[in-house]
C-alpha cells in the first residue's frame, strides 16, 4: 500500500501557509498533492533523491526518515517542478513556502540557509 503523499505534512503548516497567501488550506493541500504525486511518477522519490545525491555537488539531504525525507535542494530543482506543473508565481510561492515551513517546523531552525527546502514522502 502506498502512503499518503501529505503525510508528513501538519495541518497547522497548511493552515499557516494559507493565511499568508490568503488562499483556501484546501488550495495549499492540492498543490503539495499535486507535486508529490509528480515526483512520485516521475522518476520516483527514491530515485529523483538518488540522482540528486550523485547528481549534485552537495548531498541535499537533511535528514531521512522511514517516511519522508527532508532536503535542501539546488534553486535549479524548483523552476523544473513549477513548468511540470504549469503553476503561476503565486502558486509556485505557496508550494515553495509549505515545503519550507513543514521542513523548519519538522528539524527545526533553518537547515537549509538560502537554498530550496523540499519535503518529500516517501512511498
């Protein structure tokens, strides 16, 4: 059985999230959604972090758990999942802003300095 793509994701960060961007939670949820399941097709969440450890001069992940894994991404990861999901500035900075606020809120502090933040379930 495959886990929830939002698993790892609080209702207090969407909550959160939505406040900021004064957008529905239920906007946030579905663009978080939406990027997991992509990552999940293609080429997959093990895979996509393989290539990206091997791929990349420094390894982004922060931490790695049974269920998810927290990294801190190259800003050339971001624009990539953006056109594949033909999103506008505003719903690029809602996803962007989720996925840093659950990973700071997840490890604490700011782990990942000025690169992008990405939580990832893990299937």
């Amino acid at each position: 059985m495959t886990r929830d793509p939002l698993a790892p994701f609080d209702d207090a960060t969407f909550a959160a999230v939505a406040r900021e961007f004064d957008v529905p939670a239920a906007t946030v949820r579905e663009l978080v959604r939406r990027h997991q399941e992509l990552v999940r097709r293609l080429p997959g969440v093990d895979d996509v972090v393989y290539e990206w450890r091997n791929g990349f001069p420094t390894d982004p992940v922060i931490e790695r758990r049974p269920d998810v894994y927290f990294l801190s991404v190259a800003e050339t990861v971001w624009p990539e999942y953006v056109a594949a999901l033909s999103l506008d500035d505003e719903e690029a900075a809602v996803l962007r802003a989720v996925h840093r606020r659950q990973l700071e809120a997840s490890i604490g502090g700011q782990p990942t300095g000025d690169r992008g933040a990405m939580v990832l379930t893990r299937e």
